[in-house]
C-alpha cells in the first residue's frame, strides 16, 4: 500500500501523541478513508521507522515494608485489633484473625449459618465479655465499610 506524504505525517504525529495501532488504524479509515489492516500498520510503522510511545503509567508497586502502620482512631494499647484474610477458610464466608486486649491471638471464622467460631492457641482461653462485644463490633462495623 502507497500512501501520500500527508498520509505519513499524519501517522507520525499520532503515533508521538501516544496513539496506539488499533488508534492509529481507525484514525486513518475515518480521516483520512485509508483502510488497512492491523499487520500492514505495524508493517508499514517499521518501514517508516515509527516507535509508538507508550502512554504515562502510574506506577502501582508500592513498598509497603516501608510504610507505617496507621492507627484506627477507635484503637489504643489494650484494645481488640481485627484483620479480615484476604483468602477465606475452607467453609467458610469470612475469616480472619482477632488480638484481643490481652494479646491473646485467635482465629475466627463466620461461617454461612452465620455462626462465629474462634481458634485461639490455647485450648482453656476464654476472651472477656468486653473483648467479645468490641471484637463483634469491629468486625460489624469492617463489613459495613466493605473491607473484605
């Protein structure tokens, strides 16, 4: 396929304002009528020796080892600290782990009969009633906000 010098430089300039092939193709039958197929594009890009330049990116790898933990402003030393799994137990419609004010960890689950189930290490460990309620809370007020 020929094209004309106005044809050409008209495919350099979308190609620097960051057009990509399939741009460059459909900007081509509409404007200028020209009708090519997507291998003769790139074909004819190397030919004219046009790099498609890539359009910014944000950049999404974040460094968390770095970053700081960020209190909830419900939270002060001795209270319960919730985390939802981002992977659920087997069975399970939500798990996660509890840290209760005595810094017992356990394991819960909340299972479809909507029955909570707690793990802690030690087989005799029983949360105080406080703990309880501020645990049932938290976690309460995490599915709400939508953090799982």
């Amino acid at each position: 396929m020929e094209l004309n010098d106005i044809q050409k430089e008209a495919i350099q300039k979308w190609a620097a304002e960051g057009c990509s092939l399939s741009e460059i193709q459909k900007r081509l039958k509409e404007e200028l009528e020209v009708s090519i197929t997507y291998m003769d594009l790139r074909f004819l890009l190397l030919d004219l020796e046009v790099a498609l330049r890539d359009k910014e990116r944000v950049d999404v790898n974040l460094d968390i080892s770095k970053a700081v933990p960020v209190a909830d402003e419900n939270s002060a030393p001795g209270s319960v600290s919730v985390t939802i799994d981002r992977v659920k137990k087997v069975g399970a419609l939500l798990s996660g782990t509890v840290t209760f004010s005595d810094g017992v960890t356990a394991a819960w689950s909340l299972d479809q009969m909507g029955r909570l189930a707690l793990e802690a290490g030690h087989p005799d460990y029983r949360p105080s009633d406080s703990d309880i309620q501020e645990f049932q809370m938290e976690l309460q007020s995490m599915m709400q906000r939508g953090q799982f």
